[in-house]
C-alpha cells in the first residue's frame, strides 16, 4: 500500500489529540500499528507504556491544552509542530515526528520539547 501523506496527517494528529487529552488506550487501539517504538526518554517503548505515560498525564494535568500549528508530511513521515498549555501558565512548543507503516498505522515517534520564556531576543514567537 502506498502512503497517504494527507491521511497520515489527519491521522497523526487525532492521535496526539485523543492521547493527550485523555484517551491513550483509544488512541493505541485506533491509529498505532503492531509494534510502537518510542524515542522520547521519558517513557518507556511499547503501547503499553505509552499508554501508562499519558494515563499519569491526564490524572495529573487534567486541565492542560493542545493547539496543532502545522502539519508536514512526506512518504511515511509526519511531523506536528504544537503549542501546549499547562496548568500555572506554563508554556511549551512541541516537534513531534511519527512513522507510519504500510498500513497507515504510526510504529514511531520522535520528539523535542522546549518551555516558551518570558522574554526573546528577537521577539518572534516560537510557533
């Protein structure tokens, strides 16, 4: 099957959504495929414990917001640029990187995180 680019867009960031605002298990169970391999150092590879990761999320920032800025896709990769809100007005701005297997499943995921300051020397936002 060839890639969507399009499709895996929409896919990658229903996913990010429906994970990050509460539903990770739904999340897996509708748009990962059969392996997930994960490179953030903060969670553990695998679904489950991507699942477990975003479980403690929800229970401890429940109130935490998401907005996806941009979406770029090309052959089996996608890319999110977001801006995320949390609780005490801390700001961050996201890349996140998914593959997608031939079945238009994401199997990985990459990702930088870097909290919004205050102040900026060229007074640009970062997203």
């Amino acid at each position: 099957m060839a890639h969507d680019p399009q499709a895996n867009k929409r896919n990658a960031i229903a996913f990010y959504e429906m994970a990050y605002l509460g539903d990770p298990a739904g999340a897996v169970a509708r748009y990962v495929g059969e392996d997930y391999i994960q490179h953030n150092p903060a969670v553990g590879d695998g679904k489950q414990a991507f699942i477990d990761y975003f479980e403690d999320m929800a229970r401890d920032y429940p109130d935490k917001s998401i907005e996806f800025l941009r979406a770029v896709a090309e052959g089996d990769l996608v890319a999110l640029h977001t801006h995320q809100t949390w609780p005490g007005g801390d700001e961050y701005v996201t890349m996140d990187f998914f593959r997608f297997d031939e079945n238009g499943r994401i199997v990985e995921h990459w990702d930088a995180i870097q909290q919004i300051p205050e102040t900026s020397a060229n007074g640009n936002p970062m997203y």
